[in-house]
C-alpha cells in the first residue's frame, strides 16, 4: 500500500503532465493560427507590447490615465492591425 505522500506525488505528476500537454496543444494552435492570419502576430505582439507599458506605468508609479490614453492614441492612428480592448486596471 503507498502512503499519502506517494499518493499525493504521484497525483502531482499526473496533473503535470496534464498540463504540460494541454501548453503544447496551446502552442500548436497558436503556431497555425499565426501561419493562417499573418496580421494576427503583429496585432498580438502590438498588444502584449502596450500591456507591458501599462504595466510597468503602473509598476512606478506612474499615471495610468496618461499610458491609456497613449494606447487610444495608438489604436486610433491605426498601429495596430485589429481592434483590441483596452485592458482595464
């Protein structure tokens, strides 16, 4: 019989190996999709870039008001190649 220590490691490695396949499959997805829609990479890259300066706006201290409105700014000239939301803090 295994003790709840072996029981509870063995759970662990099931669940990581879970979780391990479900980021590849992830992944793949991510890999096809960007291969089928070519603007998509540049709009998702667009937006993870204004997310991390709002992050790191708000990080030191700085005003949020003014690093959303640069966002808008962006998204109304046309810098990014789909509409995105506007992340919400």
């Amino acid at each position: 019989m295994r003790t709840k220590d072996e029981l509870f490691r063995a759970a662990q490695r099931e669940v990581a190996a879970y979780r391990q396949q479900a980021v590849m499959q992830a992944e793949t997805a991510r890999r096809a999709a960007y291969a089928a829609h070519p603007a998509l990479a540049e709009a998702d890259s667009a937006h993870l870039r204004a997310g991390l300066g709002l992050a790191k706006a708000a990080a030191l201290g700085g005003n949020m008001d003014t690093a959303r409105a640069a966002l808008a700014r962006r998204v109304q000239r046309g810098r990014f190649q789909a509409r995105l939301p506007l992340p919400v803090v």
